[in-house]
C-alpha cells in the first residue's frame, strides 16, 4: 500500500493552484491513477464525485465501476478502513465546495494518540483518526503529518462524507498529472472553505471541515419552530409533477403531499433540509437520496453542526440510557426517553416558577432566566462544546479522610426519615465491600447507576411494557448479584395507596450495590442543580453572585458539603453567567472515569490497573469521555491474596472507602456559544435575580 | 464591616521551633541528616538541645530586631547575625527515641510510612532506573535511610559552619551518625530570592491566624490591608493583600482547625491527632528537588519557535511562555495581573489577585491591571501557581472555603553544588503531609483535570511523559505535550519538628527511664 501512497504523494506534488484549483487537481490525478472513465475524470470535483456517486446514474455508474462505497455519510463501514481509503467531504449550501483526502495507514487512533506523537490532528473531537495525504490550502503528506477524523466517536463516518475505495490498486509507475489533469471545470467559487486549520483546536472550537455556521446561514432563517406552521419547505412551485411522483420514492424524513397540482414537501419534525443555490437538481442529503428535478429544497433552519450531541445524525433527538447501556429495546428506550425529557421539563419549570414567585413576574418571563434547556425540547442549532466537571468518589461531607470516616462509609447507616438501612455515601457512586471468612477484602463493587434506572423498569410508564420491563428488572438484578433467588417481590414495597411500588433500598440492593441508594444521589438532582444554577443571581448590594457557597444558599440546589454538587454548581453558573445556554451531556449520568493506581503495590508486582474490571457502562480511550456505571475491584482467586494485600502508597487496603479515594467522578456538560440561546439566535444576558 | 475574629487563639511561640513559623529566611541554611545509632545515648544527646534550639519567639524577635535596624541605617544590617537551630525526627527516628506505639498514634499515615515508600504516590517514577526514584536519592529512601535532621540558619555562613562541626561532634559522641548535608544558599540562583529557573519565588503564603501576647503584634500574622473602608470585606480572610488567613492547627499540633467548609469559624476540638506530646510540633516535608534550567529552557525556546509558525500573530515568545508556565514573570509579577510582558510589580501587589472574580478595590498605589479570569485566559488553569493553590476558584473538593486546609508553610532554599547538581532544598511544615503536602502533589500538580477541568499537569512539578498543558492563544486553549521532567526528587523524608518542650521534658524524662 505504499506504493499507492507514493503515487499519491507525486499527484500531490503536481496538485498546483490555489486551494480550490489544487483539490480538482489532486482528485482527478487520482481518478486518472484508477482508470476511472477520462472525460468524467475531467469533469470531477471532489464535490461534484461525491453528489455523483451518491446521486445514480450513468456517471455513478462509471465511477462506482472504478471506486468502491465503502461508507456513505453517517454509515459504519462493514470493515476496518484501509490505507489508501478515500475520503470525500462536501459542505452543504456552499455549491461546489468538497474536499478529497486519502487514508496513510489503517490504525485509526483517537486524536490524543496524535498529538502525543506531535501530530496535529483536524479537532479533538471523538473519532477515530487516520494520517492523511491531501491537497488544498495546507497540503498534507507523509512527511508533513496531519490526522483527519474518519469516523466518529459510534464508529460512523461523518455527515456530508464518503468514504471510497479504489477498486484495483494504484500501479502506474509514473504520473504525469499536469498533463493528463487539464483544469477544465467552470469557474468555481473560492469560498474559503476551514477544511485544514494550521493547528489542533480544542473541543469548544468549532471543528473544521464543517463551516457551516460561519456566514449567517440562519440569517433569514424561521422564527421558534424551525418550520412553518402548515411545515412547507417549499409551497410555490408551480408545476405539473403527477408523472414525477409516480417513481419518487421520498425518505422518511420527508413528507410530500400533492395539493392541487402543486407538490408540497415538508421535512418531518426534527429534520431541516438545507438548499443549495442555482443546484437544486442533483441535491443529496446525508443520507445520499438525491432530489429530484421537481423538488425545489430550501434551507429553512440551519442543519446542526457536526460533534455536538445533538449532530445532524441524531435530529430526532432522544435521551439514551444512562452509560449507553443496552439493556434497552426500541420501545423501551422511547419510554426512557420519555422519563427522562419529562424530568427535564420538570426542573426547567420549577426553577422558573422559582424565578417567576420570586421576581413577581410572568412564567415568560421567568423563563429567560433560567439557562438550562433541554435538547428534547429546544433542539439545538449550534455548536455545543463539552464541559467535564470532575470529583472524587470518596465523601467530604463528614471532613477529612480518616479510618473514621474510611469505616463510616463502608457501612451502612440508618436514614433519618425512615430508619432504612442506606449506603451514605453521597457523591453520586456507591460501593459495597465483600470479605472473606478472615475479614480480608476480596471484592469491591461500585455503581453509579441511578436509582430511575429501576425504578423505570418497574414501572415504564407504558402498560403494554411493564411485565417485560419487570422481568428485565429482575434479570439485571440476578445479574448483578449473581443469584437467581431474586424475585420481583423482593424488589417491591406496599405504599400507602396498597400499591406496590419499586424499593430502592431492597435487601438485594443494600447487599449488592445494584444502583445508587443514597436519597440525594439521584439523576433528578443532578438536572435540578444543572437548572437551577443556571440562573444568575445577585445579592442584597446588587452585585452578581459569583461564589457557588453564596449560591447554593440562595437558589437552594445541591449540598455544599459534596465535592460534586458545588463544582456543578459553579461551572454552569459560570456559564450562565457569561451567557451560555447549557444542558447536559447525553446520556445523562454521573459516570465514573477512572480509578488511579499509580502508587500501589500488589504482592508479586502485578500493575493493581488490571484488578479495576468495568461491568458496565462505555469506556473511552480518553478517559474524560468514559461513562462506566457499574466496576469492580476484585483480585482474581488464583492469585495467592486478596486486595487486602495490596497496599496505596504503602497503606494496607483495610476499606473499600480508600479504593474510592483513588476514584474519579465526572459529569458531563455541554454549553452553547456566548450570546446565543439554543435556536442560534443572540441573547443578551438576564438581569441577575435577586438572592 | 467584617471584622477579624478577636477570638484567634494564643500561640505558645517559646515552645514552636522557629522554621514553622516565621521561617528562618536567612542567606545559608544548611541540613544535616543523621541516623541514630545508640538511642540512650541519642536521647540524653537530644534533651540537652533544648536549649540551643531557636524558638518561634526568638526568630520572630530576631527578624522584628533586623527590620528595626535596617530601617534606622536605611541598609541591610552588616553586623546583626543570628544563627537558628532547629530539630526535627523522622517517623523512625521518634520510634526509636520515644517508641512506635506513640508514633502510631499520629493520625497521618504519610507521615508513618514515609516518604520514599510514598514516592510514586505522589508522582515520582516507578522504574528504578529513572531519575527521581527513591532508589537512587542521596538522602532518605531504602539506601540511605535517617531519623532525623538538624537545620542550621544563618546570613554569617562561616559561624553557621562552625557550629555545624560542633553539633556533629555532639552528635557523633551521643549515639548519631551523620548520613548526608545539604546546603542551601540564596546565592547559588541567577538572583537572591529567586530558584533556579530565573523567577523571583517565596511571594505567596498562608498567614498563620493565632495572637502573641507581646508588642509590637496583636496577631502573629501582621494585619496589613490599607485602612480604607473598601478593604473591609477582606478583613475576615486576610492578612495583608492576598495573604488569606488560616487557622494554626492546620500547621501546627494542638490548635483547631477552621469548619470544613468555613474558614472563618474556629473549631477548637478540631485539632489534628498525635500523640499528647506532639502539642506546638508541625510535620515537616524535605525534598531534595533538582531543577533542570538547560531542559526548562530548551523545552520553552523550542515550543515557542513552533509556535511561532503555527501562530505567527499570537505566539507567546519565550520569556512569555515560561511565564505562562509558571504563573508569574522573573519578577515576580503575575500573569493574571500582566499576561503579555513583566512589569515589575513589587510589594504587596504581587500577591494580590484572584481568578474568579477581579480583585478590588485596588491598592493605593497600585496601578497594574486587574481582572476576572475564571477560564485561565491571562493565567493558564495549568500554571504551576495556580495549580497548587487556585485562590478563590471553586474546585474538584467543592467550594473554594475547602482550599485554605490544603496549605502549607513553605520554608525552602536554592542549592548548588560544585558538580553542578542545582535545585531547590523543599522545606513546608503542616498539620497532615497526607491532606496537604501529598494532597497537592497527588490531586492536583498530577492530575490533569483538576483543580479546573482541563488544567493539565502541573507543567513545573509533575513528572514524566505523557503530561499537557493548555496553553491560551488566540482566544482558545492550544494542548501542548511535555514529554520532559524539568525538576526531580534526588531526596526526601517526611519528618516531625516537635515542640521544644518536647526534648526538654519527654525526651529528657526517656532518657532517664
């Protein structure tokens, strides 16, 4: 392969004009390389071959014969990537503007594996990332490494990009691509396209290679809804298409109704179709249908911009379950979503009723104070950028760390209000210590599953899916306690109305660790402190509430003897406060990230990493995205001694407490642009509200 | 107004040696370890020394008398010398001279197990064969263990080496012997008060609260805010311009430390545990630290070039980007105060700013800028100052009333030896080595999403490859790797500077058991 790389190289290398000029150049010295058909080859731009391939057709044809699909825009290759795979990127509602890069080697990695080898990557948003050579402005090559995001953080390539494979190999000895490459396209526009930034962006900067929310493209755009009432895109079109739609097949994200003699087409709610000017025909969505010559498509609202939770991919927004888990199927993942975008409307409500008793205004009103959306509701047309805030697992509330308090919260305690029998540890993860017959620690298990998790199962809100949302119950809490003694009774308590209802602090919990006990380490608090610290406050003298123990008083969220509550608290207020929206990451949880060994020893040596086993939940090459909900911290039996043998810092393990000491909490936050509210449209800051 | 609490409790300043608090702060100040080799005879030795050992008192009175001097002459005094005394035992070397089980009584488990078995726990490598493993320490670790060290302070280095040969004899006939010396020199840096990396160091500290029953102070910790009404809502926190206040029992045994999540109220039961003899004592941390200034500025003048190319318009130059990986300029001046040149601030204002919120009112005088920088646009989130003490910030613990606990009282000294081995003799006395001292290290100067998401590793004090710092440009945080360790450890031990009635009673009463 790299000798396919070597010629690729070479056609870089007579790739000459400007950016635009040098990416025509370069892709049709590569068509030319493959034997793609001359007199098309002629007429290609990275663009153009895209739309074409996508589009059918005799060209495609021609082009399909010579280059093979590998992934269309938003699919999983069925394999790995190659070296020697091509790359097409086209943007959207910029005419001709595309972009062809070609993969250098076949282990993609993530783009921290990059630029720790000092290899600028495109973003460092999630993905897999792959070396590429490439023309353009900043033409890229082996020896001037740069990597490009092939695939997103599922594994997907990215909307509004294709990804090709030649179908016999590169093997001409020789290139002559100035000759056999005239540059015979019409003139096109030289937009400047942000495919190729000179140097790695942080995640909140806007990721190359999309540029579609420079230039005002919203400008024009609808008011609220995205759409008009009666959700026309376009209504005018004044021609006969009778014999058009007897073949026309449209996506199910569009909607088309014939009224009178005139074709109307409304994109399903959630979509935006966006055009592309003076090229209507042979437009192609994400997901490669091509207009047809009847349909005239017009931008209603801005398509959303890749890498935030809520990409063009995931317009038909949903919550998905805590930890990306699967335990889920269709119907039970709607019903949570269900759960969790009413939850979300509840928090949003109560604290702009908060808002609205407070400053004796209108809910209207009220609710321009309140900072917090949720994606469900209000789906966001621009870029959000990831906010970690991190903690430990291991409880301040009851001071510094001690034996005292190591002991306290590896027990259980009564709760106050009902003498239950309760874990208290109350940073948002849970553990439950397993001895053997000498006392010494074999085990420890964590969670950080919230409690609605099971409390949905048994209850999903739906009839038609309680019995089997039950039985699931009852086979994750099997599984989680490795009998299958567990019943559904066991999980049950009479409340007062004589139902049963679902107990969060059953045996089978309290001895397992199943899911997050504690009353306060809820998901619901974790929405109502994100909403309610949302709100900019000021105090008597009229100045702005900038220290989260001033704040936590005033607009009552979280408990300010946690480490988690006041951080959250402070970083979204901070954000409110220079006039960010913010919602929270989806899924939504509270996740561990990692648990740090550096400093232990084990008895015979063994890296003490490879005793942390994750059960469940998502694990991530960079640790600040994992979302894992359920580990442990186990020695496996075979090796002569326990995990009381192993010693933090020359410390006996003698508590699980001391375990999540060592054990990193985050939340994840996303946050909106300045001065923009969740549509994209300009806000000006609240006036602060009175403590 | 917010007044200072009048009910700050009274220091037993003739019992506390005298480099907890106020600090020697003298030209020379040299370190002789010792192991004990005969304990009977060790502790009559040791018991005798009570009265050679430089009390809080004395030192105090010492620096008021230097100060009132060189006021009158309007110079530095040539003839007021003073030579100091301290001593402080290792873990080992208390069970040898008291027993273990009084030792275990301290509630600190860094302290007990020690520091060379601690190492990688604070972020010293693991391999044996890198530079900074405890295997290969001068000082401390498995091949050269001690019991204890002898501080010796003075501006008149040939009296202080004097004496140095005296108390080794002393302590060669009673049962010691002398395992290593270090010795630190305020000279050995490009400029006195400044380390060796070039920047101007010991601007910011704790302010010890507690009062002293004699003239001139009420406070042992001067109460210097300018007069003016707007400085009142600072009087409850702070000593002088950013000089916050904090509670003596998070330093000193015996004294109570402030509420988890309030410094300003005093909790007299909550005292840190030890043995009953430990009253007026404070764990001490030494770190033979060695800096290496080629490496460091290497590292700064090629990351700057590189720059430069991929931010021609913006990019830091040198000078810059070691001040943005400090936090403060040569000067002393902070970044977050001046982030594009070094202006030179002097006096209190070098201390004064805060992240979070822009620090008012101004100081009389003071005319350098002020503002918010909650993101670590003017000072990197990953500076090294801000990393071990983010001042105002909210942080992984929680609210920002959690962060003075973590303090401690740096005394350190700049070394250099013939060989060319230069660094910093690290000295900081607290309460809890674990809550504080290692608390820095493990939490937060290694970690590379706290205090502040995003911070990266401290770029100064962590080790190793693989470390970050996000450095501000253009509006936007630039990730750049550090792949070198700039300074390392080639020594330490964690020890306990007990009061002086320590040797005078519980010492001298074993002695003659």
């Amino acid at each position: 392969m790299d000798r396919n790389l070597d010629i690729a190289e070479r056609v870089l290398q007579s790739a000459t004009g400007g950016r635009r000029e040098s990416e025509v150049s370069f892709l049709q010295g590569l068509l030319s390389d493959i034997g793609a058909g001359a007199s098309a080859a002629a007429a290609m731009s990275p663009a153009r071959l895209y739309r074409t391939i996508l589009g059918g057709g005799p060209a495609s044809e021609d082009m399909r014969n010579a280059l093979e699909i590998v992934a269309r825009p938003s699919e999983r290759p069925d394999g790995a990537l190659r070296a020697g795979d091509w790359m097409l990127r086209v943007v959207p509602g910029t005419g001709d503007t595309g972009h062809v890069t070609v993969l250098v080697s076949d282990d993609l990695q993530a783009p921290s594996a990059f630029v720790a080898d000092g290899i600028d990557a495109e973003s460092a948003q999630d993905g897999q990332y792959g070396v590429v050579v490439e023309a353009g402005a900043f033409p890229h090559n082996r020896s001037r490494p740069f990597a490009r995001r092939w695939l997103d953080g599922r594994g997907r390539v990215p909307p509004h990009s294709l990804v090709l494979r030649p179908r016999r190999r590169q093997t001409a000895p020789t290139l002559d691509p100035p000759a056999s490459h005239p540059h015979t396209l019409d003139p096109l526009p030289l937009d400047p396209l942000p495919l190729d930034p000179p140097a790695p962006e942080p995640p909140d900067a806007d990721p190359p290679g999309i540029g579609l929310l420079d230039g005002g493209l919203l400008d024009g755009g609808l008011p609220d809804g995205g759409l008009p009432e009666d959700g026309s895109l376009d209504g005018s079109r004044d021609q006969d298409t009778a014999e058009d739609m007897g073949t026309f097949t449209p996506p199910a994200w569009l909607k088309v109704e014939r009224r009178s003699r005139r074709v109307k087409a409304r994109a399903t709610e959630g979509e935006a179709v966006e055009y592309d000017t003076g090229e209507t025909q042979g437009w192609v969505s994400d997901d490669g249908f091509v207009a047809p010559p009847w349909l005239k498509i017009e931008r209603r609202s801005r398509r959303l911009p890749e890498g935030t939770e809520f990409a063009p991919e995931d317009e038909a927004f949903t919550f998905d379950p805590t930890g990306a888990q699967t335990d889920f199927g269709p119907k039970l993942r709607k019903a949570w979503h269900e759960l969790l975008k009413a939850a979300f409307k509840k928090n949003i409500d109560e604290a702009t009723n908060e808002i609205a008793t407070r400053l004796r205004i209108s809910t209207a009103a009220a609710a321009k104070h309140v900072r917090f959306f949720s994606p469900a509701s209000r789906s966001p047309a621009v870029m959000l950028s990831a906010k970690n805030v991190p903690w430990r697992a291991f409880p301040t509330s009851r001071g510094a760390a001690s034996p005292a308090t190591y002991k306290h919260f590896d027990e259980l305690h009564a709760d106050p209000t009902t003498g239950a029998m309760l874990r208290d540890q109350d940073e948002y993860c849970e553990w439950k210590v397993f001895r053997d017959g000498a006392g010494k620690i074999v085990r420890v298990v964590f969670t950080s599953e919230p409690p609605e998790y099971y409390r949905f199962l048994h209850n999903p809100g739906v009839a038609s899916l309680t019995k089997f949302a039950r039985g699931l119950l009852v086979k994750l809490y099997q599984e989680r306690c490795g009998s299958k003694a567990v019943t559904l009774a066991d999980l049950e308590i009479t409340a007062p109305s004589g139902d049963k209802v679902y107990d969060p602090g059953n045996r089978w919990n309290r001895d397992h660790c199943v899911h997050l006990q504690q009353p306060n380490n809820t998901l619901g608090a974790q929405i109502n402190i994100a909403a309610l610290a949302s709100i900019v406050m000021k105090d008597a003298s009229g100045a702005l509430i900038t220290s989260v123990s001033k704040l936590i008083p005033c607009t009552r969220f979280g408990e300010a003897s946690r480490q988690s509550d006041p951080f959250i608290g402070d970083n979204v207020n901070k954000l409110a406060r220079d006039n960010h929206f913010v919602t929270l990451q989806n899924p939504v949880g509270l996740y561990m990230v990692s648990l740090d060994t550096s400093g232990w020893t084990t008895p015979d040596g063994t890296d003490a990493q490879k005793f942390w086993k994750v059960i469940k939940g998502k694990v991530d090459k960079s640790p600040g995205k994992s979302m894992i909900v359920r580990a442990e911290y186990a020695v496996p039996a075979g090796k002569g001694y326990t995990v009381s043998d192993i010693k933090i810092g020359g410390a006996p393990i003698e508590f699980g407490s001391q375990i999540a000491e060592q054990l990193e909490m985050r939340l994840g936050a996303l946050a909106g642009p300045k001065d923009k509210d969740p549509e994209g449209r300009a806000t000006t800051p609240p006036p602060p509200a009175p403590c | 107004m917010s007044t200072p609490p009048k009910d700050e409790p009274l220091l037993e300043l003739d019992e506390i040696q005298g480099n907890v608090v106020p600090g020697f702060k003298k030209n020379h100040q040299h370190f002789v370890f010792f192991s004990i080799s005969d304990a009977a005879a060790a502790r009559t030795c040791l018991s005798k020394l009570h009265e050679r050992l430089s009390s809080a008192a004395e030192v105090f009175e010492a620096h008021l008398a230097w100060k009132r001097l060189k006021a009158r002459l309007g110079r530095d005094p040539d003839a007021a010398q003073f030579l100091f005394v301290n001593i402080a035992l290792s873990a080992s070397g208390l069970g040898t001279l008291i027993g273990k089980a009084d030792v275990d009584t301290f509630a600190d488990t860094a302290f007990k197990i020690g520091q060379a078995e601690r190492s990688t726990f604070i972020g010293d490598p693991a391999a044996k064969t890198d530079p900074g493993h405890a295997a290969g320490w001068l000082v401390g670790g498995p091949k050269h263990p001690v019991d204890g060290v002898l501080i010796l302070a003075s501006d008149d280095l040939p009296w202080l080496e004097d004496e140095s040969k005296k108390l080794e004899t002393e302590f060669a006939a009673g049962g010691m012997k002398i395992e290593h010396k270090d010795r630190g020199d305020v000279g050995t840096a490009p400029r006195a008060g400044h380390e060796h990396f070039g920047f101007k160091d010991d601007i910011s500290h704790p302010a010890m609260r507690g009062r002293w029953p004699k003239a001139p102070y009420d406070f042992l910790a001067p109460r210097t805010l300018p007069a003016d009404k707007a400085f009142d809502p600072l009087r409850a926190d702070f000593a002088a311009p950013g000089n916050r206040l904090v509670w003596p029992g998070h330093f000193i045994f015996g004294y109570g430390r402030q509420n988890p999540d309030d410094p300003r109220i005093y909790e007299p039961a909550n005292e840190p545990k030890g043995p009953t003899w430990a009253r007026n004592g404070s764990l001490m941390v030494y770190r033979r630290l060695r800096q290496h200034p080629d490496v460091f500025w290497r590292f700064v003048e090629d990351t700057a070039s590189v720059l430069a190319k991929t931010n021609p318009k913006s990019a830091p130059d040198k000078n810059r980007l070691a001040a943005l990986l400090i936090g403060r300029w040569p000067s002393g001046t902070p970044v977050a105060r001046s982030a594009d040149k070094d202006i030179g601030i002097t006096g209190d204002a070098l201390n004064y700013f805060s992240y979070a919120d822009k620090q008012v009112p101004p100081l009389p005088g003071d005319a350098a800028p002020q503002a918010a920088d909650p993101d670590g646009l003017l000072c990197p989130l990953g500076a090294h100052i801000r990393k071990v003490n983010p001042r105002d910030q909210a942080t992984d613990l929680g609210i920002s009333e959690r962060t003075p606990p973590r303090s401690i009282l740096r005394r350190g000294i700049t070394y250099a030896t013939r060989e060319g081995d230069k660094g910093l003799l690290f000295v900081a006395y607290q309460s809890s080595i674990t809550d504080q001292f290692e608390f820095l290290m493990r939490q937060w100067v290694n970690k590379p999403d706290t205090p502040r998401n995003m911070a990266g590793q401290d770029p100064i004090l962590a080790q190793g490859r693989g470390r970050v710092f996000h450095l501000p440009i253009d509006g936007k945080m630039k990730e750049i790797a550090i792949t070198k360790t700039f300074v390392e450890a080639t020594g330490g031990e964690y020890f306990f500077s007990p009061s002086i009635g320590f040797f005078r009673k519980q010492l001298a009463r074993a002695a003659k058991k």
